[in-house]
C-alpha cells in the first residue's frame, strides 16, 4: 500500500501519531504500554502503529516475547527536515 505524506502528517490522526513517536524516541515499546501510556485503546494504537510501519517511520522489534516498536533513522532525517524547513 503506497502513502502519500499528506495521510501521515495533514489530519488530525497527526496528534495521536506525534504522541506515539515521542513515546517511541524515549524507550521501545509494545502496543500495549503505549495504549496505557497514551490512555488510547489498544485498536487505536495499532491503527496509527500500522500507518507509521507502512511509512517507514518506525519497525517492530521482538523483545523477548513481545513485540516492541522503534524509532527508524526515517523520522530522525524526516524531523530534521522539518525543522530546517520551519526556520527558512
């Protein structure tokens, strides 16, 4: 499935995905912590992980049992860029 970046970033889905990054940047985690962190339900979580995943901006890892997900290089460029983006 191709995404075009105006689904990942231009609607208001943004906040929720936001939230999950910054939670992501801090520690990996499973869906699970991050649903009771975020105070989200879990399908909500998994909806916005599984955009994330397709766009590259964040990958499963397995941590023992469970799956966790992580941060990618991806969002790091894609942040910078952003940034610098914003300061022009």
């Amino acid at each position: 499935m191709l995404l075009r970046i105006d689904e990942v970033f231009q609607n208001k889905g943004w906040d929720t995905r936001k939230k999950i990054l910054d939670e992501l940047r801090k520690k990996p985690q499973s869906a699970y912590e991050l649903s009771k962190r975020l105070g989200f339900n879990y399908s909500t979580i998994k909806y916005h992980i599984e955009i994330l995943e397709k766009f590259g901006l964040i990958t499963r890892s397995k941590n023992g049992t469970k799956s966790v997900y992580i941060v990618t290089k991806n969002y790091e460029l894609l942040k910078k860029y952003i940034e610098e983006d914003k300061r022009s």
